[in-house]
C-alpha cells in the first residue's frame, strides 16, 4: 500500500495548475470578470471582454456559444455548444481575453435570443450572457412627462420614442403608422427624430372605435426594428377626485389648488355665506373669471363622465350661489379661470356633511383636458 500511495503521488496529474506562491501556497489572484456593451435589434454584432487573473500570459482560452437546442437525441432544450464558434484566444500580460461575434454567428435573431459565451483555459474560466434587445423603446402616452390615459377630447399627447443600438449613437428617424382597429389600413403619422414628441390623441379615433394601433420603425445597416403599441382611448371623465372643507374659520377655498384660504383672499374660488351657502369668490371672480353651478344627482355624480355633465350644465339655468342643504347637494360646476378655451374647467361637485352654523364639506371632480393637469395640484 505504501508503494502505491508513493506511485500516486509522484504521478503528474493532468489538473489546471492552480498558481503558487515560493512557498508552494495556493494564491487566489480574484476572480474572472467579464463585460460587453452588448447587442440590440439594430446592431450587427458584439464584444466581450473577460479579465481572467488566475490565468498566465500566453495561455490559450477556448472560447465558443452556447445556445438553448433540443439534443439529437430528442427531449428538452438545453444550452449546447453552436457550431462554427469555436474560437481561440492567446492571453497577453493584461490576461484579457476580447472576442467578438457578428449576429449571424450567434443567430440572434429576435429580441429576446441570447447566447451563453464561454471561456475556458489551463488556469482559468468564465461565462457570459449576451441578450438580444431592442433598440428602441417608446413611452406610454405622455403630457409633460407623466403618463395618461388617452381620452377623447382631451387634448393631444405624445409618444417618446429612445433609439439606442449598443454600437453608438442612432442617426436615423423613426416612421411611424397607425390603424383605428385590426382589420383597418395603415396609416402615416410622419417621420420623426428620435427627439421629437410624437402625438397621440383621443380625437383621432372614429366613433365606435376604441382602439388604435400604432407602429414605431427604426432602421440602421441592414436591420430594422418595429415596436407595436396598442391604445384604447377612454370616453371622457373628470381627472381627480378631490375633498375640501369652508368652515367659519376657514371661509374660502380654492378648488384648483385644494387649499383653504379667506374668503377675501384673491384665491379664494368658492367661499362660505349665510346659512351655509357656497358662493363664487368676489375677490376671485374678476377679469373674467367666475364659477357657476347647476344641480345635478349622485348618479351623475358617480358615472364620472365629462360629456354628461357638460350637457347637464347646458340643459340648466347656472346660478353663482348655492343652498347645499336643499336637493341633492350635487352640482355641475363651470369654472372659467382666464380668457382661453383651455382655461374653462368643467366639474361636479357633492356636499357630504353639513354642520349647521359651522361647516360644510364636500367632494368634488375637477379637470377635463390635459392642460389642466399644470393649473390643478
């Protein structure tokens, strides 16, 4: 037994020579790090960069692809070695291995694809994953950086679209389309720098027809990339709920801002009377602003739909002084705040608790077209 144990142990073993100190001592060096910039839709290959400290200069790393495939005897996909990306790679003093693969090579064909880079040497190793993505994202309907819901008639607002291919900066334009419905023929929206708003609107959508959908395509070499988004415009309805509360301390309040202010303050939309009574601010309702209501139902109220209660107002006789004690104590409001058309806020209002002699609260909807989104906080 003594013999054979002498044998083994003089025997040359065919292991990695694993680095050691003077002393013989194992020395860990760190461990492998690898990088690339990657590769999208737009781009027609990729690098990667693998910093191997345990290996030794003038080792020879073998480097090949990896990719999800049924084996060839049948049963589930699994990461097996592609053919023709047997690479090798002689490591210099900075013990960085660098490879590169065009698209075709690593047959990446959709977003979503990727590959598993391997590399492998005498005294050292590493994997990377490499994903195909997209190159160009486009946003959720915006206005002034915040999402919305497309809403007819709203107002319009935009798209965003980022072209980012891995290889640098995009140059081109983005073409974008649009078909009210499946079945319908596509039409242009126009052609756009990757900085432009593209615009989206609630208005151009036909009657009946809810949903629009919208295509974004990028092109660089010989690649193109197409993004679908689809819409579905919501019939009108008011943006916010809101609460506030008049009280004889508190006598005034300003329905675009939700603050309590004096009723002899220049903010003060809507003020508290005699017996409760809810007026239009005097110190407000100047140079043409003003605040009128009509009476409506807790129905009405709750649908939350801006073209019913526009035509509820029309229908009405608008008055600037209100009992909420008497009918429903749910309202129409017309709010004009200046002289433009955007400037005429519609919404309802519905008194939930009155304190006789000391308050009245209430809930109110506000808000119609996008622009009202930068005068209601």
């Amino acid at each position: 037994m003594a013999t054979a144990a002498s044998l083994w142990s003089c025997t040359k073993q065919p292991y990695y020579e694993i680095p050691t100190d003077e002393n013989g001592n194992v020395v860990i060096t760190g461990v492998a790090k690898t990088t690339s910039d990657g590769i999208t839709t737009l781009d027609d290959g990729f690098t990667v960069t693998s910093y191997l400290p345990n290996a030794k200069s003038g080792d020879v790393m073998k480097v090949e692809l990896l990719q999800l495939q049924t084996p060839s005897g049948g049963g589930s996909q699994q990461l097996l070695p592609m053919a023709g990306t047997q690479k090798e790679i002689t490591l210099g003093g900075d013990l960085t291995a660098v490879v590169s693969y065009t698209r075709a090579e690593a047959k990446l064909v959709n977003a979503g694809d990727y590959v598993t880079v391997t590399f492998s040497g005498k005294t050292d190793a590493a994997t990377f994953r490499v994903n195909l993505k997209d190159a160009t994202v486009v946003s959720n309907p915006q206005y002034n950086g915040k999402d919305v819901d497309v809403i007819r008639s709203a107002g319009t607002a935009s798209f965003k679209a980022t072209v980012a291919p891995a290889s640098g900066a995009y140059a081109g334009n983005v073409v974008v389309k649009k078909k009210n419905g499946t079945n319908e023929a596509w039409q242009s929206v126009g052609t756009f720098s990757p900085s432009d708003a593209i615009p989206v609107s609630g208005d151009d959508f036909a009657v009946g027809k809810d949903t629009m959908i919208y295509s974004f395509v990028t092109a660089q070499g010989s690649y193109t990339n197409e993004v679908i988004k689809t819409i579905v415009a919501s019939n009108p309805y008011f943006f916010l709920k809101k609460s506030g509360t008049l009280s004889t301390t508190n006598d005034g309040f300003n329905l675009l801002t939700g603050a309590a202010v004096a009723s002899t303050n220049a903010n003060a939309v809507i003020t508290l009377g005699a017996n409760l009574t809810l007026s239009q601010g005097a110190a407000w309702a100047t140079g043409g602003k003003g605040i009128s209501f009509v009476p409506s139902t807790i129905a009405t109220y709750n649908l939350n739909s801006v073209n019913d209660a526009k035509t509820a107002f029309a229908a009405g006789s608008p008055v600037t002084s209100i009992d909420p004690s008497a009918g429903t104590g749910v309202y129409v409001f017309k709010l004009v705040n200046g002289g433009t058309a955007s400037d005429v806020i519609y919404g309802m209002l519905k008194v939930t608790k009155l304190t006789p002699g000391a308050s009245a609260e209430f809930e109110y909807r506000i808000g119609n077209l996008y622009t009202h989104n930068s005068v209601i906080q």
